[in-house]
C-alpha cells in the first residue's frame, strides 16, 4: 500500500472520535482532505455535527460533502479537531502548514477540547525538522524580519536556510489571511519550545507552525496497521 492509503486509513481511525452532536474543526491539506470526505459519508446517513473548516479549500470541500458548517464567531467553544501534520515527534510536537493554514489550523485547534492528529507512518519522527519550518509573516518588513527569523534560528541551536514560499506559478504565496511563509529548513529543531519562545517575539511574525501541547492523540497508518499513540 502506498501514502495515500495509509492516509485514509489514519482518517478512517479519527471517525471513532466523532460522537453525535459534536462540534468539529476541520483541518486542512493531503490528510485532512479523505477525513473530510469520509466525514461526509457519515453525515449524510445521519450523523449530526457541526464544523469550523480551517481554510477556504477545506470549506469547499465539507460544503460538497454536505457537512453542516459554523464559525468560530458564532461557535467558539469546540469539542475536537481533526487534522493532520507535517512531523510528529513522539511527545506529540507537531510541524503543521505544509498546506499553507497553520495560522487558522492552531486558531481552530486551540479553540478545542481536544486534538487529533493523523497522519502515515512516514511523519512519525524522533526529532523534528527534517520538513522546513512554515513562519507565517506579515508583507510589510519581509527581510527585517526574514533577518530576525533566521538570527532566532541561529539561538535556537537549529541555523538553516530560509527560504519564501512560492506557488506552482512562481509566485510569492499568500495565505488565506493575506500573509506570507517562511519556509526554515533546519533539519532538525532540538529544542521546539526555545525556538517557538523566540519566533513569536518577533513583530513580523504571525504564528509559526510548531504546535506544541495542542495534539491530544494521533492516529498513525502504516504496513503494520494503525496505532494510536496519546500524548505523555
């Protein structure tokens, strides 16, 4: 079996967190999106939920499948959030904004009882880093605090090149709130909540996406079956 289905298998996993009347934030990006899809399945043979989407893609997509939808405005307080992530380190550290949505993932995530993360076996790491770093900036002084990100990185114990994002056009990429990403590829963070101290001081910076104490449990999918691994 390849990524793909271990993915689902994962989101398949993730359902038997979801009870009726439950309020749910929706994640986004390669893992979330057959969560959502198989959310759908479950929702139009009865089940009753309501969801908060973490992006304007997986908004779309909960309102193809039929999933009723709310705000945060109007519904502050969730239950669970289901998402995946970019790493995931075995205290349940997680790298997330691969996709672009960390800023409203950890908004969303935040506003919850509880967390679930799935993922496939390939992003259960022993240290983070190996997947660069997204730090969501703001437009305005991009290479002052593109300076000050990587003088953080350098303290921090992890120095590596950081690098703007891009799209498939060659585009700078701007994030659903308007912002941009610093893609750090530091190869290995050894300590991730001395780094995230140091990123949030930055005024540039929005969010970065190291999500740490957020994940409750994560659903892993891999040759050996699923597993679920809750957090120390």
């Amino acid at each position: 079996m390849d990524a793909e289905t271990y993915k689902r298998e994962a989101a398949a996993g993730a359902l038997d967190f979801v009870e009726p009347g439950m309020r749910l934030g929706l994640g986004t990006g390669s893992t979330a999106r057959p969560f959502v899809e198989l959310l759908g399945q479950r929702v139009r043979a009865g089940l009753d939920v309501i969801a908060v989407p973490t992006s304007e893609a997986t908004r779309a997509q909960a309102e193809a499948c039929g999933i009723p939808l709310t705000t945060l405005d109007e519904t502050p307080e969730l239950d669970l959030t289901i998402d995946g992530a970019d790493e995931i380190s075995p205290d349940l550290t997680l790298i997330k904004g691969g996709g672009g949505a960390l800023l409203r993932e950890k908004i969303v995530a935040s506003a919850s009882a509880r967390m679930i993360v799935i993922a496939d076996e390939s992003k259960w790491v022993a240290m983070l880093g190996q997947f660069a770093l997204p730090i969501e900036v703001v437009p305005f002084g991009l290479a002052a605090t593109k300076r000050a990100v990587e003088a953080a990185t350098v303290a921090s114990g992890c120095p590596g090149p950081i690098s703007l994002r891009r799209d498939k056009a060659g585009r700078t990429f701007v994030t659903d709130g308007g912002h941009f990403i610093l893609d750090a590829a530091l190869q290995r963070i050894p300590d991730p909540r001395f780094l995230a101290e140091r990123l949030v001081a930055i005024p540039g910076v929005v969010e970065h996406g190291l999500f740490i104490g957020l994940a409750n449990a994560a659903v892993i999918a891999g040759p050996e079956g699923r597993r679920i691994v809750e957090r120390p």
